[in-house]
C-alpha cells in the first residue's frame, strides 16, 4: 500500500474525517475542543495520524491536508454554534503549512468563505515552528493573531527551543504534553515540571491545558494546581463532531 498515494485519493474523495475531543474545565463542563484528523481505511480501521501526518510532511501533500482541516474547522465552529455551543477550536497546524508563503491569506479567505469567527478558532503549533526563520514566524503570528486568531503551543515541554521566545509570540494556550502527565502525580520530577508549567504559565497569563489525562488521580492532581483545562481519555475521546454535540445537548 502506497500510503502517499492512497492519502491523496482519500483526501479527494472525501473519505478522511475530522474527530473532535472535547477540552474540559474542573467541572469536566466542555469549554473547547481539539480537532484531530481521521483516516478510516477499507477494512474498517482507521489510520492514526501519528502514521500518515509524518508521510504527508514529507511529502507535502500536508499543505492539501491542512488547507482541508482548516475550512473543516471553521464548519465545525459554526456547527457548534449553529447548536447553541459557542465554544473555540483548535486545529494543528503544521510548520510546513504555517511556512507556506500564502498561509495568512489562505486563513483569510477560508474565514471569509465560511463565515467563521476568528476568535473562535486556535491554532495549534509547535516549538518546532521556531527552529528557523523565527523572527519572520514571530512576525506572521501577529498577523494572524491580529485577525483575531488565537495560539496554542502544543507539545510544551517536549521541544528544543528556549524559553525567550514565550515573551515573543502572541500566544494564548500551552498544551502540556501527554509524557508529563502520564507519569503524574505518583513521579516527583514529572508533577514538579507540571507544577513549574502551571505557574509560569499563570504568571505569564497563559492558558494551559493539560493532555492526555487518563485517570482520576492525574485530574486531581492538576486541578489542586489551578490548571484551568483537562483534554483526555477520562473525560472524552476524540469523536465524530455529531456525537460531540449530542453529548453537549444531553448536558454530559
Ligand atoms: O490522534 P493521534 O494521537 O494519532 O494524533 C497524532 C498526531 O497527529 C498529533 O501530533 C496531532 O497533532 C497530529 N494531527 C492530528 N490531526 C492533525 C491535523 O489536522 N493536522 C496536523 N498537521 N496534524 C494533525
Ligand atoms: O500531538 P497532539 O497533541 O495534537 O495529539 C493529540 C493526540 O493525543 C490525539 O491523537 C489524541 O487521540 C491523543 N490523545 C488524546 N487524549 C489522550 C489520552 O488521554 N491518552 C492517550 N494515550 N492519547 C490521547
Ligand atoms: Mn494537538
Ligand atoms: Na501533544
């Protein structure tokens, strides 16, 4: 199986799909949600992006992909709010996209055309982003975030960069990568990072929501640390965005 060319033809005929996980507050009351791509193969499984992301990065059907999970997330947006949820979401976004010389009007028209409110939506990138070129991403992030566009660093914590840049970029959200808290709050080292991370984070005036939280004790953990927001398996899996808004609707 080609996977490079196989992805192309599911991109083109519609088959690939955009999930949701929903981002929780203390409460486990939905305040956002995350969209992550889905590629649902013949025999019924479907293909984890952690597979096909890093194929379409090299071979730069990524470019395609994101413009398609891009207009995906401002319908989704609005079918949120068509449903009565007003809620933002984020969509990664990846550098070889962010690069694209086109990449602020390509974001600017996809609004125009679907009608969705910028504010609404986070875009999700990681440090990685700022290995080159820094001054220039720095620069292309106000633009965007002068348009109403807002921005999460996923994977915090995982990357090389330093922490200058933080002061830099216009940034709205920290996503603190699923390795920390996975081994929270039984591992000393890792809840310290994750309590280092909340604190900066609030002094800055930050936003951090926490990946990948699976279990009662880890929610616990980062709620006593005044984390503002959990996305996990405890609270909800990725899903089709009907589901998501059924769930919404049945006060769940
Ligand atoms: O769902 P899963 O854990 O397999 O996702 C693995 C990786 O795929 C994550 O790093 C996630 O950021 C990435 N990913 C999922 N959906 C998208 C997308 O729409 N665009 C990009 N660029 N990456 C995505
Ligand atoms: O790199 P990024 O943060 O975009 O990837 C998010 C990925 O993490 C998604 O593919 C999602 O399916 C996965 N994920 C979300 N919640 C959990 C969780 O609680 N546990 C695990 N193992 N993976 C999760
Ligand atoms: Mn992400
Ligand atoms: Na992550």
């Amino acid at each position: 199986l080609n996977i490079e060319h196989e992805l192309g033809v599911a991109l083109n005929s519609g088959v690939l799909q955009m999930y949701v996980q929903a981002q929780v507050d203390r409460n486990g009351r939905a305040i956002g949600g995350e969209l992550l791509m889905r590629w649902p193969v013949e025999n019924g499984d479907m293909v984890p992006p952690h597979i096909f992301i890093p194929v379409a990065e090299e071979s730069g059907l990524i470019v395609a992909l994101g413009t398609w999970a891009l207009r995906q997330a401002c319908y989704a947006v609005l079918r949120l709010q068509e449903a009565g949820h007003t809620l933002p979401l984020s969509v990664n976004v990846s550098p070889t996209q962010f690069r694209q010389a086109n990449f602020v009007d390509l974001v600017a028209r996809t609004l125009a055309e679907t009608g969705a409110p910028a504010h609404l939506l986070v875009l999700e990138v990681t440090e990685g982003l700022l290995i080159d070129k820094m001054e220039e991403t720095i620069a292309r992030m106000h633009q965007l975030s002068a348009m109403g566009l807002r921005f999460s660093i996923d994977d915090f914590g995982t990357g090389y960069s330093s922490l200058a840049y933080l002061k830099k970029m216009p940034l709205y959200e920290l996503k603190i990568d699923r390795s920390f808290i996975i081994d929270t709050p039984d591992d000393a080292s890792s809840a310290a990072l994750v309590q280092s991370i909340l604190a900066m984070a609030s002094h800055l005036g930050l936003r951090v929501v926490a990946e990948g939280v699976e279990t009662l004790a880890q929610a616990e953990f980062l709620i006593s640390n005044a984390c503002a927001c959990m996305q996990g398996y405890l609270y909800a899996k990725p899903m089709p965005l009907p589901a998501l808004i059924q769930k919404l609707q049945n006060g769940e």
